[in-house]
C-alpha cells in the first residue's frame, strides 16, 4: 500500500468520524424526531420490522400479506439492527462519500467538508429519519463514486440493492446507466442491476402472490406539516439555486454534466410526474446539490456562511415544529392492548403509541386494500362488521344501530378521543363453499360464519359473510332477508339493503352481522337461511348452514 493511499484511507476515516459525532450531537438534540413527520412511513416500516421480529413475516399486521411501501430490504434491516442505527449509518456513509466526491471534484478539504456538512444538516435528511431513504440515498452516493472510478458492475450491483429500499433509486440507475453507455460499459453495470432486480422481484412474488401490487398501488398520504414541507423547501430552493450556478459554470465537465442529470431526471418524474412535495423525498438530489454547493462555496467563499446558517436554520426550525406526541393516557390505554385497533382519519396521531404486536385498521383504507375495496364500493357498514376491532378510537360517523349489534360501547378512559369498546368476543370466519344461483346473474360460491355453535341461554352475535359471484353489475338496491329458525318456528328475522354499487361485476363479499336471542326451550339445532329480495320480489330463500344449540 502506497503512502498516499494510507493518506487517503486515515483523512476518509478522519471525515466518517467527524460525520458520525457531528450525527451524534444533533440527534441528541432532536431526541432522534421521533415525534416528527412522516408518521405513516415510520409506522409501516417499524410494523413490518417488528412483526419479522415476531415470526409472523414480513407483514403489517399477523395475516394480511402485503406490501404497503417497497423497501424490504430496509424492513429486514431494521428487523436486526434499528432506526436510529441505519439513520446514523447511512448518514455517515452517505457523508463520507460526499466528501470523497467533492476531493474527486476539485474542492479542497474545507469545502468538500463543507458540502457533507449541508447534507448532513438538510432538513430533508431529518424529515427523513427512520425512513428507507437516507439508505437509499447512501447507497446510491457510493455507486456514483464507483461509477466515477469506473468500477462499473459494483456500482449497478448497489444500485440494484438502493431499489429495494425505495424504487425511486432506479431513477438515478437510469441516469449513471446512460452514463456508462457512453463509456462503452453498459452491460458490466446494467447485468449485476438486472440480475439484482429479477431475483428480488421473483422473490417478492413468490411470498405476496398475487396480492403483491395490491399494497404497493394502495393510496398513502403524507402526514407532513406545511410548515415541514416549506422548510424544507426553501433550503432546497436556495440550495438548487447555488448548485445551478455552479454547475453552469462549469457544464462542460462530464462529472458536472453528469450531478446536472441526476438532478434534473430524478426532479422531473418525482416534482413534477409524480406530483411528490414532500421534501425528504428529494434527498439523493440534496446530496448532488450539495457538492455543487461546494464548487459555488470555495469560488465565492463569503457564501460558506449563509451556507451553514440556511442548512443548520432548516434543522432547528424542522426540530421546533416536531408534532406532539400523544398523551400519556392515550399512550398507557393503547400501548397496554394486546387485542385489534381500529383508527379513523383524525385520530391517526394515535397510531404511533399501538404496539407492533396490536393489529390495526385504520377505516380510510391505507394498511389494508381490501378494505380500500370496500370503501370504494360504498360498504362502509361491512367494513366495520368484518374487522370488528376491539377498540374503536375516533369521532366517526358510525352507525348505531350497528355498533350495538356489535356490542360496542362508549369508552369513558380516553377524554380527548371519542373512543368504543367492543365488549363480546367474536369467532373467527370458518370458510365454507356453495353453488346457489339466485337468478342468471347473482352466484353465492361461497359463505363463512364466525360461531360454529349458538348458546341456548345467552344472546350473542352472529357475523355472516357471503361471497358472491355478480355477472352483471346491479342497477338497483338488493335486500337481503334472514332467518334464523329452530323447530320452534322462526326465531329471529333481518333485512338489509345494499346499494347497487355493492354488487359490480365480478367476485366481491359482503358481511352482515345477527343478533341473536336467547333460545332457551329451542331444540339442538338452528337454520340460517338468506334470501335475495329485488324489486319487492324474493329470487330465492335458501338454507346456508344448521348450527348446533349448546346449554
């Protein structure tokens, strides 16, 4: 090893420490923004976390296999390591090649330094914490270098590996792809890039199934504060503008054209395409503006200083706007369940106190599609039939007559959140198949029930799910009748009607639930039995299934 290489090694050693304490410093005074934004990427990444952790896979909640955000490389990540860990991790990573990109550039020590202390003070950085970002963006910061070394199948091998933490890192791979095209190099970087993207695809498909793009392709808001979102601005604002002067400058330079690229792409699809205002979602481009930063800053030095003060301002006001957490009843009431939680839009900030352990439906549809579906289809009451979680928690529009056939009742705990607790446990569905024509274009294939018995002493409830085959979409309401007879006679009678825009074409499952009396002096067994009822007419009434009556 040569002299100047041992020089090269211990200054980039020197600069990754300094990264890392400079790190350490601001994260004690943020107190790691664990009460900041981006509430849902946090909460989604650290559930899947937990439950791999837990043995249930990689899931949002026990059962339900999807995908929610495309970053299961960082999710397996977190799983054996923490948030904090990969933030501090990838952040000096992610600085240290900053530097050693600006040395490659023509910045002097001071300035190059400089530039990985903009990054690592951004505010989009911290928005960004216990996100797959700051890895993404790491890791596609080294492929960079290594592609300016022209170690060209390392760097599609690292590109392939950042796409697993955030798809948008294929957006940069195109860039330094074309790159390499020019270089003559195109096939040593795109086939460790390929070979990368096909195993962890068929990987991937071969554990969601057919519900993999489900997830993936279900609507997520952000939860960024608009004070957030125009910190977080106005430093990129200023930053684009010092980073365009100097990149004009000096456009005639590959290297420079090449940071120009990147920039401009990867702010094309995600500005302006995908419509994306988040500000942590810009970050690899925060980076590259950086070192551009950092050829503007050792031109006109004075600049140095509103650098730091624009870049360490952003941090502090990001830090003074952190969102409350919430309240320490919220906190002992929710963390402490061990049963089902759902949550409506406005109590959301809740979210973040329910142990990963605790299965949540939140009633907008962003953890499960399926309910996404329903909601699409109008069925907001079976939507609170089929998941039925033990704690209600927000002031919703909620039927109730409908939360009383659920048992729920007002929960006088919580002040500040209108909160119901679902008092009577409930079965779990048990599958069971059909052939029932009611008409030419309505099939029953299939129907579960979620009691296999029926207490002779005791009311109860009875959820019912019926899957349906619809040949063609209904043009008008359908009402569905049951009955629950004994050899007694019928013992209980429902009706419910259903929009037309329920039963599109296609398969869908509606679910109903039954109040069941006591049946005291009844025989062993009872009939359920459904009928269709469609303009005042009943198509068929048929018996679904005969359930024993304990004493």
């Amino acid at each position: 090893m040569t002299n100047q290489r041992r020089t090269e090694i211990a200054e980039t050693l020197g600069v990754a420490l300094l990264i890392l304490v400079l790190c350490g410093v601001l994260l004690a005074i943020s107190g790691l923004l664990s009460n900041g934004a981006v509430i849902d990427n946090r909460l989604i990444l650290s559930r899947y976390a937990a439950q791999l952790q837990a043995g249930n896979g990689l899931v949002f909640n026990p059962g339900e296999r999807y995908l929610l955000i495309f970053a299961p490389l960082y999710m397996l990540l977190e799983a054996i390591s923490s948030p904090a860990i990969l933030f501090v991790a990838a952040t000096v990573i992610a600085g240290t090649t900053l530097y050693r990109l600006g040395r490659r550039l023509g910045l002097r020590r001071g300035f190059a330094f400089a530039a990985a202390a903009i990054y690592v003070l951004s505010a989009p950085l911290w928005m960004a914490y216990a996100t797959a970002f700051p890895l993404m963006t790491a890791l596609v910061l080294v492929a960079l270098e290594l592609i300016l070394g022209a170690r060209w199948s390392l760097a599609g091998l690292l590109i392939g590996l950042a796409t697993f933490c955030s798809p948008e890192a294929l957006i940069l791979g195109v860039v330094l792809l074309i790159y390499a095209l020019q270089r003559g190099k195109g096939w040593p970087f795109a086939l460790p890039l390929i070979a990368v993207l096909g195993a962890g695809g068929a990987g991937l498909a071969a554990y969601y199934g057919p519900t993999l793009w489900d997830g993936l392709l279900t609507l997520k808001r952000s939860h960024d504060s608009t004070n957030q979102r125009l910190i977080a601005w106005v430093f990129m604002g200023a930053l684009g503008l010092v980073a365009w002067l100097a990149g004009y400058r000096e456009r005639t330079r590959p290297e420079i054209a090449l940071l120009g690229a990147w920039i401009g792409l990867y702010a094309l699809i995600v500005g302006v395409l995908l419509r994306d205002i988040d500000g942590w979602r810009f970050l690899p481009v925060v980076g590259v503006g950086a070192l551009l930063g950092g050829l503007f800053i050792q031109k006109y030095r004075l600049a140095l200083i509103p650098a730091v003060l624009i870049a360490g301002g952003s941090f502090g006001l990001l830090w003074a706007d952190r969102a409350a957490l919430p309240s320490s009843d919220a906190r002992a009431t929710y963390g402490a369940s061990g049963a089902s939680v759902g949550v409506i839009a406005k109590a959301e900030a809740l979210l973040a106190v329910i142990p990963p352990a605790t299965p949540i439906t939140l009633f907008n549809g962003e953890f499960q599609p399926e309910l996404k579906k329903m909601l699409e289809r109008g069925d907001e009451r079976g939507v609170l039939i089929r998941y039925a979680p033990a704690l209600l928690v927000g002031d919703g529009a909620w039927d109730e007559d409908l939360l009383r056939a659920l048992d729920y009742r007002p929960d006088t705990i919580l002040k500040r959140n209108k909160t119901y607790r679902r008092y009577s446990a409930l079965g779990a569905f048990a599958n069971q198949e059909a052939d029932i024509a009611y008409g030419p274009d309505l099939r029953l294939y299939g129907f579960a029930l979620d009691q296999t018995a029926l207490n002779a002493a005791k009311p109860g409830w009875l959820r019912v799910r019926l899957d349906w085959e619809i040949a063609h979409s209904a043009s008008r309401p359908l009402t569905l009748a049951f009955r629950l007879l004994t050899e007694n006679g019928i013992i209980l009678e429902s009706s419910e009607e259903l929009d037309s825009g329920i039963f599109r074409l296609g398969r869908y499952s509606t679910y109903h639930v039954l109040q069941i009396p006591a049946l005291a002096g009844s025989e062993n067994q009872a009939r359920v039995q459904v009928a269709v009822i469609l303009n005042g007419g009943t198509l068929d009434r048929v018996t679904l299934a005969s359930l024993p009556i304990t004493r």
